[in-house]
C-alpha cells in the first residue's frame, strides 16, 4: 500500500544521495531526462494579425514567422509584415507577425 511521498524517499539518512531516493527513480532518471530538442516540437508556430478595415484578426500559422517587409498572402490578398514582436497572448512563447495591405 502507498502512503505517498514516504515511500519515495528512505527513511534513513546515509552517507549517498542515492540511498536517499527510491531505487525506482535511481533506475529510470535517465528515461525521464532529454535534451531539449526532444521536448520541443519540431514545427512551430507563429501568430498572424491580419490587417482588415474592421481592426485585425488574429490567426495561427504553422512554422517560423515571415521576416520584417516580407510579402506573404492571406485570403488572395499580398500583405506585408510590418512588425514581428512577441505574441500578446498570456504564457504564450510564440512570435506574432503583423500585416497589412500591399
């Protein structure tokens, strides 16, 4: 039976850290423990604000985002990023591309 974190951690201090911690954890930390590139998708995404007389909308694209005076097309329209800053959105890591008209 479990009694929770008791029986992760022995109940005698000795001499090695590794006396200290379950053998299951000792076995498998390599198992748990990758590089960062591991974790990390391996295609991102970026946000898109498209400019419309309205005010603009917010989109997500898949990959990198386009670079500053990049022409791109939206909706059959050439836009040009106009600004590339970090996204607005709370928590979010992503880089977000503005555009506007051509």
């Amino acid at each position: 039976m479990s009694n929770g974190i008791g029986d992760w951690i022995h109940p005698v201090v000795n001499d090695s850290i590794g006396d200290w911690i379950h053998p299951v954890v000792n076995d498998s930390i390599g198992d748990w423990i990758h590089p960062v590139a591991d974790t990390v998708s391996s295609v991102a995404s970026h946000l898109v604000f498209v400019w419309r007389p309205s005010g603009y909308e917010l989109r997500e694209r898949e990959g990198e985002p386009p670079a500053l005076g990049e022409e791109v097309e939206e909706d059959g329209a050439r836009m040009e990023v106009v600004k590339v800053a970090a996204s607005p959105l709370p928590d979010d890591d992503r880089r977000a591309a503005y555009l506007m008209p051509v």
